[in-house]
C-alpha cells in the first residue's frame, strides 16, 4: 500500500508541475490548413503519374553516362519550364561510362540449356567464349574463404538464398554482398568468370543488375554475371545430385572512356529567405533493363509534382525549395557527389535535404536528423500528415536517401518518408522495373506527403541544423 501511494503521489506532483497551457505550436493555423489544402489537391491530382508516365514512355531506360541519359537531362530542363519553375538549369560533370554490350550465357553439362543472366556494372568483357567447369560455392562466406590460385580454369558460382523481403528494404545489404565483393574472391582464386544468385526478391527469370564495388582504385577483370533466382534453384538442384556443372558464357560489358552527365536542378524562389535552401529529388537515371519507373522515374515524380504543387499556392513559402534530379547515381552516386562538390561553399544554407528514392508505394513513416528544436516541427508535420497512413519515426535517424548521403556527411539536416517496400526488390534493379507496376493512388500519396511536409518547412523560421 505504502508503494502505491507513493505511486499516486508521484504521478499527481508530475501532474501538478506541467504548464497550465502547452507550448505554443511550431506551426500556425494558416500554416497548418495550407498544408491540409496541399494534401487534399495532391490526392485529387494526376501530375506526379503524368511525370513519371512521360519519362519513362519518352525517354525510356536512362543509363548514366548515355545518350538516353542527355536526353533526360533536356527532359527534366522543358519539364520545369513548362511547370513554371523560377529557374531550370543542368550542372554537367565527367564521369566513366560503362556500357552493357551483350551477353550469351548457357548450361553446357549435363546437358545444354540457356540461362537468364546480366552483366554486373563494372564487369569486364570475356574477350573470347569461355567455356568452363562450375565450382558451386553454397554462399559468399564460403567464396571468401578460398585459397589463392585455386579457381584456375574454371568459374566461380556463388548461390545463397532469395533476398529476405521487408518493409525496409533491410534484406538487400546482406543479399547484395555476394554483387559488391564476390569478384575479388574469385579473381584472387583465378577464376575465369564469376556467376551469383540475381540479389532480389523476386521468382521470375528476371536477374537483378547493379553496381559492383571497386577494390581501391580497381575494377573487375573478369566476366561477372547475375542469373535468375530460378535458374540458381536449377543448379543448385544439379549441385545437389552431384551431376557435374559446366558453362559457356561470352560477355561484351565494358567500360568506354568518360563522358558528360549532369544534375537538373529546379528552383521555387523563397519569398522571404531565398538564399535558404530546402533540398528534395530522385536520381534521374536508371539501369537499362527496364525502364526506370519505379527506380526512379517514381522520385522525380514525386518531388516534383510535391513542388509545383506549393508553386500554386498565392504566396511562396518563405525558403526556397529546390528539386535536383541527379545524375549517375546507380553506377556510384556520381551526381551526388559533383553537386556536393560544386555547392560546398554554400552548404550552410541548404536548411534541409531528402530524397525519394525507394519506389511508389505508400508512405507510412517519416523519420528526421534535425536539432531538438526542429524535432518538435518533424513532430508536428507528422501530426498533420497522420491521416495519410503515416506514423512519426526516429528522431535520430541520418540518412535523406542515396543521394543525400554525401551532404548528409557535411551536416545537412535530413528528413526520410519512408515508403512500403516489401515488393520493391521483386523490381529494384530488374526488366520489371516498368510503368504498370506504379499504383497512380498510392503516387499521389506520395506527392501529398511530400507537398505538405516540405512546405512546413520552407515556411517555417526554425533553424533545422543536424546534430554533430
């Protein structure tokens, strides 16, 4: 009894001790119904699908570093005309190319059978036809642990399991470890070419592409190819009945000199602190298997739809808003780092920056890098944008995107909406990655999450800047 009086009494003097009134809102009441009318027109609009329609059915896949690239890049320059944006401007950068070429890859014993694969970007050509015994290596940890010189003649497989699929995507860093390093394993075992499980979730005979790591300053030297999921189930099946493995495979991936990329930047001038600078986007370019819908023709959708939406609001927001449609971003986050570069003498007034990169189904949570100050304003717009499905997420969580890492890294306050993912790996990266898979209702959630909570912060006088 004595405990739990003491119990009562703690909790009536906490009581007691609160302010009579709460503090006072970050966010005023016009703000908040602006926000509210942001929402309600982005869900009744067909802009952001219209966007991502005309990327990918204009322009089509847009690999860094290519022709289909520039012409994305003049795309995204008209886009923002047309939408009326203050200023549409493309900041160029050089980058190295590498192109896909072709690629023939079958079973060859115990019996002849094609095979669905992909060049890993970054893959060396086979030169001339390679036909090789398979030596079956059950996961990546067990290709690690080969001794040098013993792979001579032959070629490398590694198998594991299909990605784990999650809402946060938190299966691909271990699945894709086998893409990023596997090559290095079995060059230094001398093998001829390197063949892996695709890194993806998915059963089709769809493999999944993307960049390898570089070693140092280095590139692969040999052939490196993903197969299918199910074509991995069939060797390892094959394994399994000790029936013996071989392959013939020919690769044209190579790498062919630097060319130009760019950023498209896309500005809304702020109408009381233009010099201040509230930073969204998604990366322009795509993998060429696809074409480039959900990774990321979704993002420049998203964020642009969100800013011309605040465009038409009667009065600007007080900071100005800038969409970046960056470039090169798959083969290494290349336009990332030029625009990090290039704008590194003005990164104190870039107040805010994020990215959606991470597909086109709903947004269900938002997450912030921010001072305690503007946590409490993070708290609030996650109030205001509940009754989209959306719960308040860490408030200690850096990050923004990809492409926000490297100004990130520089102290650049970061909010993330994060987006359903539990089916985005069955496209991620694939010849899936087309434009019916985009659901237009759950796009425009998207656009009204966006649209509301970066006009809140444009609005705002809260100094936003990141934890050290």
């Amino acid at each position: 009894m004595k405990l739990f009086n003491s119990v009562i009494l703690s909790t009536f003097l906490s009581v007691i001790s609160m302010p009579l009134f709460a503090d006072e809102s970050p966010i005023t009441p016009e703000q908040k119904a602006t926000a509210q009318q942001l929402m309600a027109s982005a869900l009744k609009s067909d802009l952001g699908f219209n966007i991502v329609e005309s990327l990918t059915t204009e322009i089509g896949p847009r690999l860094g570093g290519s022709e289909a690239e520039k012409r994305a890049r003049d795309w995204g320059v008209k886009l923002g005309n047309e939408l009326g944006f203050d200023k549409a401007w493309i900041e160029e950068f050089t980058m190295p190319f590498w192109d896909r070429g072709h690629l023939h890859i079958a079973l060859t014993s115990p019996y002849n059978q094609a095979l669905y694969g992909s060049a890993l970007g970054g893959a060396a050509p086979s030169k001339k036809e390679i036909n090789a015994p398979i030596v079956y290596f059950r996961d990546i940890h067990a290709l690690t642990a080969i001794e040098d010189g013993t792979l001579q003649g032959k070629v490398a497989f590694v198998d594991g399991e299909p990605m784990v699929k999650s809402q946060t995507g938190a299966g691909y860093g271990p699945s894709n470890q086998k893409r990023r390093i596997g090559w290095q394993h079995a060059e230094r075992g001398g093998a001829s070419a390197l063949i892996i499980r695709s890194v993806g979730s998915d059963s089709h005979r769809f493999p999944h592409t993307g960049m390898m790591s570089k070693n140092g300053d280095k590139w692969a030297k040999i052939p490196v190819i993903a197969i299918s999921n199910p074509d991995a189930d069939h060797l390892r099946r094959l394994h399994n009945l000790d029936k013996p493995l071989a392959i013939s495979l020919h690769s044209g991936s190579d790498w062919q000199g630097d060319v130009t990329s760019g950023n498209v930047i896309l500005d809304i001038i702020g109408s009381e602190k233009p010099e201040e600078i509230v930073l969204i986007g998604g990366h322009l370019d795509s993998w060429d298997l696809g074409t480039g819908a959900v990774d990321d023709g979704a993002g420049i959708a998203i964020t642009t739809a969100a800013a011309k939406l605040i465009a038409n609001l009667p009065k600007r927001p007080k900071r100005t808003i800038r969409v970046v449609m960056f470039g090169a971003e798959e083969v290494g986050l290349l336009g990332a780092f030029a625009y990090a570069k290039k704008h590194e003498g003005n990164l104190q007034n870039h107040v805010l920056a994020t990215e959606s990169d991470f597909g086109a189904r709903n947004i269900w949570r938002i997450e912030s890098f921010v001072n305690p100050q503007a946590t409490k304003l993070v708290d609030e717009i996650a109030k205001i944008i509940a009754p989209l499905g959306i719960v308040r997420g860490g408030s200690d969580v850096k990050g923004g995107g990809p492409d926000i890492i490297p100004l990130a890294n520089k102290g650049v306050p970061t909010i993330r909406l994060n987006q359903e993912g539990t089916d985005y790996f069955d496209l991620h990266h694939t010849p899936d990655d087309t434009l019916d898979k985009i659901i237009p209702e759950e796009l425009a959630q998207n656009v009204a999450a966006y649209a509301a909570t970066i006009y809140l912060i444009a609005d705002t006088d809260i100094d936003l800047k990141a934890k050290r």
